[in-house]
C-alpha cells in the first residue's frame, strides 16, 4: 500500500451526537474538551501561523458557534489565515467555490458533532477524493477532533451505550472518511468508559487496532502507520491479533460476549506506537 | 501454598462508599445490583436451603435495611435458617455470641457499603482469623457483593475514580481481609467504565491478576484459583505479568501513566480462568 505523504491528528474529545446542543461548548477556551497545547501542534503540523487552514464544521449541529470558537482559538496562536467552511449537505460539498479552497488549503480541522454527518455527507465526493488524493501525496495535515477524528479510519463506531457496549449488537459500525485502514478510533475514552465499546467493535473486527482517545489527548500519524500521543491524557490501544477465543459470530444479540487475549497499551504523551509492526514504544519513533 | 478447601463468590455490584444513603438499594428485588439467579448459586454452594446462612452487613451505613433485604431474598428461595449478624466495630466482632456463629454457620454473605469499614472492623480478629481457618480447611463458601467482594483479597482498592483512573496517585490501595492473594477486585466494572483503575492498581502490582466485575454478574473461585463466571453480565480479567514498559515507579503524582502490553481477557457466563496458570477457557474448568 502507498505512504501516504501527509499526516493525520485525531483527538478524543466531546462527540455530542445528532441533534444535541454540545451543552459545554461555549466554556471558556473549550475546543471541544481540547486545549491550545494541542492545537499549537496542529498548527505546526500544518506549516505554522501563515498557513492556509479550513475549519471543517459539518459534524457539529451549530456549526456557526463551533466555527467562531475556532477562529478565536486559532487567532489567541496568531494565525491569520483560517477559514470556516459552511458544509451542511453533500450540495454545499459539491460546490466550485469549496473545492478550489479544499484545493488549496494548507491543512483542515474537523470539529466535532455527529460522526455519521461526516461519512453521509462526504462519502464518495470529489470533496472527500481531494482530500484523501491530498493527504496520500504531499505534505498536508488533516486534523480532527471526537466526531472528526473517530470519522477519519474506514471502519468506524457511530452508536453504542458504554454501560452495554459487551453486549452482541450494541455497538454499531459504518464505513468512515476511509483516510486510514485496519484502527477503529473512539473519543471521549477515559471519562466516558468506552473500554467495552471499542473492544466489542475490535473483536469483531480484529484485523483493526482500537485507538481510545482520552479528553485532550490524541494522536498524530505520520506515513499511516507512526502514531505518537500528545496531550495531556491518554491513549489507550486494543490489539485484537492474539485473541484465540471469541463468540461473538455465534452470540445471540444481546447476549454477553466473551473473548480471550486481547493486548492492551494504555500510552501518554511521548509515548509512540506502530501500526504495522504493532510495537509500543515509550519513546517517539518515526521514519 | 495450601489448598483451599473452602469456596469464594464474589459479586459485582453497587459499592456505595461512606455515609452515602444507598439510594437504589429499596428498588424492588434489588440486592446491590445482583439478582436471585446468582443467590440461588449462593445458596447451592453453601449447600441448600436447610443451611445455616450468616448475612454479615459491616459494610453497609443502612445494615438493617439491607439484612431486612437479604433475609426477604433468601426466604424467597425457601431458605429457612438464615440470620443477620450486627457487627458495626470491632468490640461487635470479639463478641463471644458472634464468634460461636461464625464458627457454626455452614456459610457466610458480605454485603455491599464501604469496603474500608470492613477491613478496619474485621482486620487482625478473632473473627476473620476463624473466617480464614474454616475456608481453608472446611467445605465452607464465602460469598460478597460489590464492598463485600472487593474485600476478599489481600490488594484491596478503596478509592479511586474513574475518569481520572490512569494518572498517578487517583487509585488508592490497602490490604483486604487476604481470603485470596494475587488477586484485585473491582466492582460495578462495565457501567461505571473502571477499566482505568483497575489497569492502574495491576500495573502498580503486577503479580496480581485484575478481576473486574460487571453488575449481576461475579465469579466463584474454587481451589483458590479456579474462576467460574456466573451471572447476566461480563468479567474482565486483567493480568499484567506481561507488562514491558511501565512508568508508574518514576512518575509524578498526577501525571499520565503509559503501560505496555497488557493481557486482557473479557468472560461471560460459563468462561473460566486459571489463576495458577492465567488461561481463559471459553468451557467451566475445575479439579
């Protein structure tokens, strides 16, 4: 498979869903449960404060508050060239004007919301192939956080309870942004208590590694395979390769499932990890 | 080590702490989240509803209503001869009416409440020492729910929560009643998404295996190292022995905890663990 020349941020964080008002918002200095630490790298990772970078809000279901919460954060780093770009329907995806700019744009932040409005409204757009043809060849960086960051793997989890996720058919599975393969990636991860949500969609779909985002805390991908915690949280990495046991194909749905040897990391910041060779490392490792 | 003789039932549940009211606990039919399946298990093990049952309430901040709760429970399922010790200090626990009891019933049942008030009445008595000797060398079965389960082994975690599980410091640990050692319970696992703190307290005691208990769900422990899952819900095992890199000696309190290469293992009804051998097998295993 090609290396891709462009890198990937996901961040955990607040992954409101539908029609939810994202109650916390609008707190002071509250990117959706990330800090300006974090978004310092992302704008490093873009090509720093002159860079040209859209700000992606179609996730979230007030998409004007999040876009201006953005603008102010990413003005506080003195950045100068930051665009909110108005998608609310795979029309508006379409449009001339916002492919020139997703053209030409040194980088893109995903907020957070719903992840399913990202996969229904992008999915199969030359919105979605720029972006992805982009990311493969050059030197572009593709940021998201919650919703935006659990959009961008191919196998992605839009629904599923924490209390019930060890329950067969609890947590629901659909085709993300395709921009990374084989890791299943969950937000929101320590506070919430999602181990059992993403165990579930990682037994049953064990060529991917589960990614457990925490509250301010994510991971950048280099060459789709490098990936390094930053933040202030943590990380945590379900391998499901070794699981020798596992009854969820002949489980009645809703019946507990039980599954044997999954390998667990739980990383923080520095910390690094490969997706090919499935290797942890408490310090950064890259190309 | 010497074999036990004797049987362990440990329960997940709700481990209300303190002084705090127990507000669920007049549900209907509700003994701490577990139902009367599991104390029909209870009651087989101990052998029989003609069994002398002892329901040992310490734990509890409202042990009336919870002994009045279990003596209901238990008559349900025609037991005939069961009583409700009221043992609230240690004075209580030297009594010599009580310690004839402990020494005559054919098996006892720990409630739910606060698990330091059960390490602190019964530690260094009399009463537990009696407790030990009729497990280890008598066909004797000791059940817990919740506090009550936690309390079983030597480890014992007393506070710590759940969403800021993985930093330094947040799990606090003291010495149980050491029915069972190289081991660590927690309770009311699934719901409450304590994946983190158990994770922290077996990275910071890597000989023992993690045993998270869902509601309504536990494990009898037979031999001292033979698991049996029982119940509606899951068990997490968690074992650390095959821990690589781990932080959590050099870290600053508070500070994010990295841990490589934790095996985890996900059981529901009928699975079976190994403790001496640390294997999981999906069918029940024992001597």
């Amino acid at each position: 498979m090609e290396i891709p020349k462009g890198k990937l941020i996901a961040i955990g964080g607040n992954e409101d869903k539908g029609t939810e008002p994202e109650p916390n918002f609008n707190q002071k200095n509250n990117l959706n449960f990330f800090g300006l630490q974090i978004l310092s790298r992302i704008v490093h990772e873009i090509g720093g404060h002159d860079s040209y970078i859209e700000v992606i809000t179609s996730a979230s279901s007030i998409p004007d508050e999040v876009g201006q919460n953005y603008l102010d954060a990413f003005g506080k780093l003195g950045c100068t060239n930051v665009r909110v770009m108005s998608i609310r329907n795979r029309e508006d995806a379409q449009k001339p004007e916002i492919l020139e700019r997703i053209k030409n744009c040194n980088g893109v932040m995903f907020s957070g919301g719903n992840q399913l409005r990202l996969s229904s409204i992008f999915g199969g757009t030359e919105f979605l192939r720029i972006l992805q043809h982009r990311y493969l060849h050059e030197d572009f960086t593709i940021a998201g956080t919650s919703a935006g960051a659990m959009a961008m793997s191919n196998t992605m989890i839009y629904q599923g309870s924490s209390s019930e996720a060890l329950f067969k058919g609890e947590v629901k599975i659909t085709t993300g942004l395709a921009l990374i393969r084989d890791v299943i990636i969950d937000s929101h991860f320590v506070t919430r208590g999602r181990f059992g949500r993403l165990t579930q969609a990682v037994a049953a779909n064990p060529s991917c590694i589960g990614i457990g985002l925490g509250e301010d805390t994510g991971v950048l991908i280099a060459e789709g395979r490098y990936l390094e915690a930053v933040g202030s949280g943590l990380v945590i990495i379900i391998d499901g390769h070794h699981i020798r046991h596992s009854n969820i194909a002949d489980l009645k749905e809703g019946s507990p499932i039980s599954i044997e040897n999954l390998v667990v990391h739980v990383m923080s910041k520095g910390n690094s990890y490969d997706l090919s060779t499935r290797k942890f490392s408490a310090e950064v490792t890259s190309a």
